[in-house]
C-alpha cells in the first residue's frame, strides 16, 4: 500500500536498473523496482561468460567504489571485480539506500491519461503471466518510470502496441540492437539512454535496442553508468 505512488518506478532489478534505484533513493526520491524473476541482479550474476567476474573501465570503477566493491587493476583502462560481491552489494546498498525492490512482478501496461504522458504501470504477479490466469491487476502511479528490461525492452514495447510509433527515435518506433561492437556499445549506452516518450526513460541494454545501437560484450561498467545517467536525468526533471 505504501507503494502505490511513488515517485519513480524501475523495470527490471539488473545492474542499471539498481544502480539508478540508488542514486535516486539517496536524492530522496521515493523508488519502487519491479522486477519479473526471482532474483535481481540481472546478467551480472554470470560475469563474463559465466566466470565470476566483471570488467569494467575506469568510469565504471567509480561506481564499484562508491558501492564499496573491491576491484582489481587488469589493465590500462580495464578492472575487475567479483560478480557475486557486485550484485549483492549493489542489492544490498539499493535496499539500504531506501529504494524497495518487487520481485516476482511483471509489468502488463502502462497508464497514459490525458496529459499524454506515462504516469504509472499495471502490474501482475509473474506467476499469473506465466500460467496466463485471467487476474485482475495491480496499478501503480509514478511521475516517471525506466525501462531497464533489458535486450527486450518491454515496456517500451508495451507502449508502442497501444499508442503506435510516438517514441523519440528517428522512425517513432524501436531501432534495434545491432551486432556485437563492445567500445562502442559501452560508450553508446549511456548517450542512449534518454526520455522516450514523456515519463519514460530507457537505460541500460534497453537504451542501445530502442536507440539501435550495437549490442555490447561482457563489460558491465556501462550498465552501472547508464544507471547513473538515467537518476541524473530524472533527478533533473522532478527537481
């Protein structure tokens, strides 16, 4: 009940999805995360190619040591850190920060009323999608919601199955993840990451499949940025 207005609800509890969850709750904003599985943490749980280990560069291990991960010199520009520490950490630190975190929630629709802007989700548990029982939903209001779903980008794509091309892409539609380009990918996703449509920002690999650039490799550090980036824009709108 307490967390049916919030200020800022996030889809998807993976590393960017966090990442902004906290910076965002440390600035005082009331933050709901919704995530579909079980566990949150996305794909960093696996590291690189399922080793237990994250790469990121220099300006991603500014956010490993604000969270107080410990890391690892690889090379010039490159660092290391424990996948499992990152995720639990980063969890650990969202929570405490005040942000509140849903697991087992899939996110159905959104809500657009007059003002023509997303002012919240319909929510249901993901049992219920998963056996696809006919329950009623939940609905949540938010003067701002991120997608950070993922490759998928669902609630970007919830959205255009209502409402049509009407996002802030070159077609008003979804551009598509291109083919693997690790360093471009990197730098890409944090400019991607941007307000869609009023009241939608996308961040992480959301933010590279809507704007259409390339897919990333098993670097995490601009995950961890774009989540940064996306609780520095919305911190900006809402004041």
């Amino acid at each position: 009940m307490d967390y049916l207005v919030v200020d800022v609800a996030i889809v998807g509890a993976g590393p960017s999805g966090m990442t902004a969850a906290c910076y965002l709750a440390e600035d005082d904003f009331k933050v709901a995360v919704f995530e579909r599985k079980m566990s949150v943490g996305g794909g960093m749980w696996g590291g690189g190619m399922m080793f237990p280990r994250i790469v990121v560069q220099d300006e991603g291990k500014e956010i490993l040591d604000k969270f107080g991960i410990r890391s690892d010199k690889y090379e010039a520009g490159y660092w290391t850190a424990d996948s499992i520490e990152s995720v639990s950490t980063i969890c650990s630190k969202t929570v405490k920060a005040g942000a509140r975190i849903f697991n087992l929630i899939s996110v159905e629709d959104v809500m657009i009323r007059e003002k023509g802007v997303v002012e919240g989700l319909v929510l249901n548990w993901s049992a219920v999608e998963m056996a696809k029982l006919h329950v009623d939903p939940l609905t949540i209001k938010a003067d701002m919601v991120i997608d950070a779903t993922g490759h998928d980008c669902e609630v970007v794509n919830v959205l255009l199955r209502k409402m049509g091309n009407v996002l802030n892409t070159p077609t008003g539609g979804i551009m598509g993840e291109k083919p693997m380009w690790a360093e471009a990918a990197e730098e890409s996703v944090v400019n991607n990451t941007v307000e869609v449509y009023p009241g939608l920002v996308v961040a992480g690999m959301s933010a590279n499949a809507v704007m259409g650039s390339p897919r990333m490799g098993p670097i995490f550090g601009g995950m961890l940025l774009s989540g940064r980036a996306a609780a520095k824009l919305i911190a900006g709108k809402l004041g």
